[in-house]
C-alpha cells in the first residue's frame, strides 16, 4: 500500500515507519522538524517537511502521493515528563485541529482508510474532551481509533522502568498497528493484557 504516517518523527511513528518499509509498503513520512528528514529518508520513507495546521500544505501534499491508507500518529508533547501539563494546550489542538485537517486531507485523496493514535486510560478535563473529539471523528468517517497504553522502552518517558497499565512496549504498539492496517472500522485497545477482571464492555481487543 501506499501509507502517509502524520507525526513520523514521534516516538512511535520512528518505530513504525521501518517496520511499513520492510512489509512492502511505500511510506511518506509527515514531519514537522526538518531534522529529522534525513533519518525518515534513511529507514526507506519519503520524508515530508511541514505543518499541519498549514492546511494548504497538508491537502496537497497528501493528495500528490495518492495514499490508500493514512496513519495519524500526531502528538504535541514534551522531552520532559514533568512538563506535560505545560504542553496540554498544544496537544488538544493537535488532537482537534490537526486531526480534523488531517481528515480533510485525507477526503481530498479520495478513498483513503485512516488509523488514529488515541490513549487507554481516560485524561481529565480538556484533554479527554480531546480524545473524545478527535475518536468521534475518525469514527465518523470509518476509521479505526487505536488506543495505546502508556509507552515504554527506547526513546519513550519510560526507558528504564515500567509505567503503570495500561502500557504496551513502543516496539510491539508498532507491530500491532501494522497488523492493523486491515481491521475494520472501530476502537481497539493495544495494550499488554491484564491479570484480572476483562476490560469494560465496548473497549475492543487489538486485531493483532
């Protein structure tokens, strides 16, 4: 397939990209940081430089590769931990407005699939009303939502100790969303099993 991976530079999106190339895919991989092109480059995608919320920018870039699916690995987050409520502002909108533009985007193309990075756990105030905005509408539009745990390993906020469930390895979060590519419209925990009582009715399991 033809595959743009929005936010290819991000923590995920740099575990995913050489595991898309190595499955046959041809990737473009959206960046905002021209930094990072030349590693994207490396792992075999064709990097693209720019700004979501440069709308323009986005509908033609996205529809000049002529995608079949897009793959919405979008954030707005800090180095540092400790300054995530700092940075909760700039991820909300990330989650609205570069979602919705993304989705635009995608419209543009013609008929494209979307996968969407969404969280496990339940965020408070503005931000799960966030989440929730952005899984309504890729939804809408028959996407599938994935709802990470909490990230550890390599270049995660976890590298040397285990976040608290739900949480999922960066690298195996990857692979699960490979084998996603070809579920059907919905939400899906990708998330490491719990011991214990089964998740709540409606928190589908991963495809993988």
């Amino acid at each position: 397939m033809r595959i743009v991976v929005a936010g290819a530079g991000g923590v995920i999106g740099r575990e995913l990209v050489p595991l898309l190339v190595a499955a046959g895919h041809t990737v473009l991989a959206l960046t905002r940081s021209a930094g990072k092109a030349g590693m994207l480059r490396a792992m075999g995608a064709e990097p693209a430089v720019g700004d979501v919320f440069d709308v323009d920018w986005l509908v033609a870039t996205v529809v000049g590769f002529r995608p079949d699916t897009v793959v919405h690995q979008l954030t707005s987050l800090p180095d540092d931990v400790r300054r995530l409520p700092e940075w909760a502002a700039a991820n909300n909108r990330i989650r609205r407005e570069g979602t919705a533009n993304l989705l635009a985007a995608a419209r543009a193309a013609g008929s494209v699939r979307i996968l969407a990075q969404s969280v496990a756990w339940t965020l408070p105030g503005d931000s799960g009303a966030a989440v929730a905005d952005l899984e309504r509408m890729v939804l809408e539009v028959g996407g599938v939502v994935l709802r990470y745990g909490r990230f550890y390993g390599p270049g995660t906020y976890y590298e040397a100790e285990m976040p608290e469930p739900p949480r999922i390895s960066v690298r195996e979060a990857a692979e699960r969303t490979v084998a996603a590519l070809g579920a059907p419209s919905g939400v899906y925990v990708v998330a490491e099993p719990l011991a214990g009582p089964a998740e709540p009715a409606g928190a589908g399991d991963s495809p993988a």
